[in-house]
C-alpha cells in the first residue's frame, strides 16, 4: 500500500502544479501531451481517483493526524 500511496501523492502534486500554471496562462499536462488529448484526459481521472484516496486515507498514513493533537 506504501507504493500507492506514493504514486498517489506524486500525481496529486503534479496535479497541484498543473492547476497553479493554469493560473499563469500555462497547462504543463496539456503542453506535455497535447498531441493525445486521451492521455491527457487519462492523467486528469488519475489526478482526481489519487486526490479522492489520499482523502479518504489520509488519517491513516498522516503522522500529523496519527499523533492525536487536536485542531
């Protein structure tokens, strides 16, 4: 599961930088891959099922959220 959850967190940063370049002007994923819009829309459903695991899972594998501090 360890190995999930780091291809999980890597797609959801890139995720996260994609969406900040968007900001600019700039889509990487779109500029990466362009040519085969299906890829692209692959990475995208990607992105979005490791952003919905990590967000289910999180407590577990969060340190922070395992230390039992409250907010």
């Amino acid at each position: 599961m360890k190995s999930l959850h780091m291809v999980a967190f890597v797609l959801l940063v890139v995720g996260g930088l994609n969406w900040g370049l968007v900001a600019f002007g700039y889509n990487l994923v779109e500029s990466l891959l362009g040519s085969w819009p299906a890829v692209v829309m692959v990475v995208y459903v990607l992105v979005g099922l490791s952003a919905l695991y990590l967000a289910l899972t999180h407590k577990s594998h969060c340190k922070e959220c395992m230390s039992g501090s409250q907010m």
